[in-house]
C-alpha cells in the first residue's frame, strides 16, 4: 500500500512538474531580458525577494522547486549580507557580455552602505526564445575592475 502511495506521489509530482516546466515563457529579444533584469534588480534593491524570484520563475527552466530552494537559500544568505554590508542604496546596470545570439550575460551591481555585490544574469537562446540560464551574486567586485 506504501509503495502504491510512493508510486502516485512520484506520478502526480512529475506531472505537476511537467506542466511547471511548459507553461514557462521565452523572452523573444534583448528588450525584454533588459526589462526582466531590472525588474529583478528593483525588487532585490527593496529586499523583496517573492518579487525577483517570481519575475526569475516566469522564464527559468528549473523544476519549482528548486527555484524554490534557491530563493530560500538567497533570502537567508541576503540576510547575513544586510547585518554586515547596511541598508541597501540603489543598483547600477555595468555591462552585457554577449556571445553570438546564443549566450548573454547582464552584469549589475546592487549597492549597500558599507559594500556592494555583483548580480550576474546568463540567458540562453536555443532558437525559440531566450530562456535565464543562470542566476547568481557574489561580492567579487575585483573581477569587474580587469
């Protein structure tokens, strides 16, 4: 009787997923990665982090959750970041780095009182839109000043 329950959890999950994974959109140009980027940074900049995560979710191709599972994991890292870095301060777009039309990366700083980080955006065009590859921040500004 377990096994029959693990059977359909495991059915009824993948199907769930499924659905998740093909109702995700393609962005179709550069104006609209541009305008999902900075919707992101705005929210990030208010610590509203169901807002960015919720505009990422609209065209990550990741299973929810993990999408999830990784906005947890920003918020409780985000959290030790304001105890030492201070109050937010705005963001500043720095840079897109593009390879042919199939690969581009948006590089944005998000500024706090005593410290920045950097956000890096990576999209993937696989011929039918562009999809968020990856999303990730870090406070390695050196790498911005090479």
């Amino acid at each position: 009787m377990i096994i029959k329950r693990l059977v359909v959890t495991i059915i009824i999950s993948t199907l769930f997923t499924s659905i998740s994974f093909a109702q995700k959109k393609f962005l179709k140009n550069s104006e609209n990665i541009t305008e999902q980027a900075e919707n992101v940074m705005s929210a990030l900049d208010k610590l509203d982090f169901e807002v960015a995560f919720s505009e990422l979710k609209k065209n990550w191709h990741l299973p929810e959750n993990e999408l999830d599972q990784l906005e947890s994991l920003t918020i409780k890292q985000f959290n030790s970041v304001s105890d030492r870095f201070g109050k937010t301060k705005g963001y500043e777009f720095i840079t897109d780095l593009k390879i042919n039309d199939f690969l581009l990366r948006k590089v944005y700083i998000l500024k706090f009182e005593k410290h920045m980080i950097r956000v890096l955006f990576t999209y993937y065009n696989s011929g039918e839109g562009w999809i968020i590859n990856s999303f990730k921040w870090d406070d390695t500004i050196d790498t911005l000043l090479k």
